[in-house]
C-alpha cells in the first residue's frame, strides 16, 4: 500500500487517502471476505478499492461520515461481487449461492445531509430495492456521478449503467406508488422513467 500512497502527487489527497485508508480498510477486507470468502483475494479488492478512490478523493468531502462509508460500502461490494463472478465463470461454478454471501444492503444514508421528509421517504426507499438498483440510484442521485464515473467504479460497461438505472427507477416509482396506496398501472411506471 506504500506504493499506492506514493502514486499520489498531492500531500493533502495523500494524507486524506492515509486517512480513508486506515479508517476503513478493516471494512473493506470484512465485505470482500465475507463475499470471496478468500483471504488473498480479499486483500486485493482492498487494494482495487484504494486506487479506485484516488481518482474519486476530490469527491470525498469528510472521511468520518456516514455518506463516505456507504460510498466506500457499495464500492467494496461491487468490486467483490464481479471477482467473485469472474473466479465462479472461470471455475463454472453457479451463482445459487451468492445471495447468502451478500451483506445486508440495509445502509443508512447520512440523515444529516438529507433534511427534507420527502428525500427522507424516498431514501428510505431506495433501500428496500434490490441492491444493484439501490447502490445506482444512491451513486447518480445522492453523490451526483455521472453515467460514465458509474461504470468506472462498479465496473460494468455504461449501457448497464443505463439499464440498471432505468430498471431502479421503475421499481422505485412502483414502490413509492404501492406505499402510497394508489394503484399501479404498469404503463404508468414504464412512462415516468
């Protein structure tokens, strides 16, 4: 990891990545094994995750925040979900499994940077979706990505970057419709998006 310090020319996006690093880098092994189940490969999405953030640390306001850790949380999970992906395909194991080994995608979203009921109510939400249409919405919404930077950090090319986005939209107009008790038309749902 001192080498990946030393990539990073700036001193205070240097010390913030030291920072980040020895906040959460205890997290990001305990998610990457959790999923891999793999000691080695766990450390190597810590590392994926690191050189991953130093092209995102001008995005990163606060390292102590809830929104830093959830940011960190989904890319941690992605990048463990597609190596254990990638390991499985090469092996031609199934993925019956994978659900099991998944952490609970229940995170909270900081309350404080979200003042207004209504972005409370949909926040709230966005966590019952299924958790690749969770983490999406959460990155285009909540820290503004663009389609592009999506792709980058999830690894998965922009055109399902733009499907998941549209299939997560759906379902959440679906589920804010049903909450609030009014019937859903389908051809309502597959125009509002």
């Amino acid at each position: 990891m001192v080498l990946l310090f030393a990539t990073v020319e700036n001193d205070y996006s240097r010390d913030k990545l030291e920072q980040l690093y020895c906040k959460y880098h205890k997290l990001v092994y305990h998610i990457a094994y959790n999923i891999l189940k793999d000691s080695h490969l766990a450390q190597d999405v810590v590392q994926s995750v690191f050189i991953k953030l130093i092209d995102n640390l001008d995005k990163i306001d606060n390292i102590d925040c809830n929104k830093t850790k959830a940011f960190i949380v989904i890319i941690s999970r992605n990048l463990s979900i597609n190596l254990y992906r990638k390991r499985n395909r090469q092996n031609n194991i199934g993925l019956e499994n994978l659900e099991e080994v998944l952490p609970d995608s229940r995170q909270s979203i900081d309350e404080k940077i979200i003042g207004n009921e209504v972005l409370d109510w949909i926040s709230y939400n966005i966590k019952k979706l299924h958790e690749p249409y969770a983490d999406i919405l959460t990155l285009k919404y909540f820290y503004h990505y663009t389609d592009k930077e999506i792709a980058q950090l999830l690894d998965i090319s922009h055109e399902n970057v733009r499907t998941r986005l549209h299939r997560a939209r759906q379902s959440l107009i679906k589920l804010l419709l049903e909450e609030k008790g009014g019937e859903v038309d389908e051809q309502f749902v597959n125009t509002k998006t």
